[in-house]
C-alpha cells in the first residue's frame, strides 16, 4: 500500500489531514466530496496497491484511482469512492499515518456516520467529537460538538485511529448522528460545518442540504456495496 504523489508542484506544509471512506450513511465520503469541490482542491494523488480489487472509476470520460487524494499547502483530502474490504482497513490506516507523519500533519481526521434510530426524527443531527488530545476536544465542544464518552468504535476509522495511537499521530474522527442504510448528506453537512469553523475554511453547508436528494439518488449503489462490506465486518465481531 502506497500514496502516490502525481502532482509535482504540491508542497504541503504540515497539513490537515482528512479522510472520508464510505461508512454509515456515506457521510465521509459525501462530506470530503463536497469538501474537496467547493474548495476548489486540485487532484494530486492517490492510493495504490495489488490488494485493491479491479476497479476504477471514471469522471468526465477520464480513469481514476478509487481512492483519491485532493489537496493545498495546508489542507489535504483523501476521498474513496468505493467502499474498503475489511482485509484492507489496516494497510489503508497504516499507509496514511505514515503519510501523516512524514507530512508532520498536526492532525489527521476521520469523518463517518454513527447510525441512529431516531434520525428520521432529528432535523440538525448530533455531532461527537473522538480524538486523545484534550485540546482538540475541548475546541469542538465549544463548536458545538459533544465528546463520544461510552461506546464503540468499529470499522475503518477504528483501525485508524488505532494506527495514529500508535504511531504518535494526533486524531480526530468526528460522527455525526446518521441513517444507516441511506446516503445521509445532512449527516455530512455537520460534520462539514463544524470541521469547516475549526479549520477556518468558510465553507456554507447549504449547497450540501439543497442538493441531498440527487445526493442520494448519485449515491445508491455505493451505498449497497457499502452496506455489504459493514456486514463482513459486522459478522467478524460476532462470529
């Protein structure tokens, strides 16, 4: 597993790490989508490896990688397009804490969904903030987060913040309150505004809620394939 660096001219400079990978509700990947477009990223990497499986995805006639890496001097994004097979979550996690570290990235952050049952009943979802420094914690609460006190975290973005811990790599992964088995874009609307005020980006949630049904709509499939792969992992917890 590799980070393949195809723009010669990016030269980041301690940067932001984000990364979104198709979880409950689609809100990583939805949320660093709409990141990486209305800032305006310009393409400048991606993941590669044999254990990928045979796909690419294609946009305005053009192959790409499945797994994309958008970035500037302080703000880098990492988007999958396709859902992680669990065999793959710690080679992912582990090539990108390295990344991080040899960017001196003063963060990494993770952005995915925590299912509700009480979603449909919730206009502006709950967001939790997740990380070991105190500081980062303390600046989301003020941001109107709420710190992920009791509980689990499972899948990719638990793998990756396995890999930071160990490695010395400062984490976030911040969950927003989400359906489970549809594209939740109002789910990734928080995430996007609280990281968008932290990270002084400017970024306005509107375009994202405006467009949440052709969100949904782009988005069906990936979100089959995503429920398929949570269930392997589901069934290896339990098995």
């Amino acid at each position: 597993m590799s980070v393949v660096i195809s723009e010669r001219s990016f030269s980041p400079r301690r940067p932001y790490l984000v990364v979104g990978v198709p979880e409950a509700g689609l809100v990583g990947s939805i949320a660093a989508s709409y990141m990486a477009q209305r800032l305006a990223l310009p393409e400048v990497g991606y993941l590669d490896s044999d254990l990928f499986p045979p796909i690419v995805v294609v946009h305005d006639g053009e192959p790409r990688s499945p797994f994309r890496i958008f970035g500037r001097e302080d703000v880098v994004i990492v988007n999958a397009e396709v859902p992680a097979s669990p065999e793959l979550y710690s080679p992912i996690a582990q090539a990108l804490t390295a990344w991080g570290r040899d960017l001196q990235s003063p963060l990494m952050i993770g952005m995915t969904g925590l299912p509700s049952r009480q979603r449909l009943e919730v206009e502006r979802p709950r967001v939790f903030a997740l990380s070991s420094s105190p500081e980062v914690r303390e600046s989301f609460r003020r941001a109107g987060s709420e710190a992920f006190q009791e509980g689990f975290l499972v899948g990719f973005y638990a793998q990756l913040m396995r890999a930071c811990l160990k490695a010395g790599q400062p984490n976030l992964t911040l969950l927003a309150e989400s359906h489970l088995q549809f594209p939740d874009p109002g789910a990734a609307a928080g995430i996007v505004a609280q990281l968008s005020a932290y990270l002084s980006l400017g970024l306005d949630v509107s375009p994202l809620i405006e467009e949440s049904e052709q969100i949904r709509l782009r988005t069906r499939e990936l979100m089959n394939k995503t429920l398929e792969s949570m269930s392997k992992v589901a069934s290896g917890l339990y098995a």
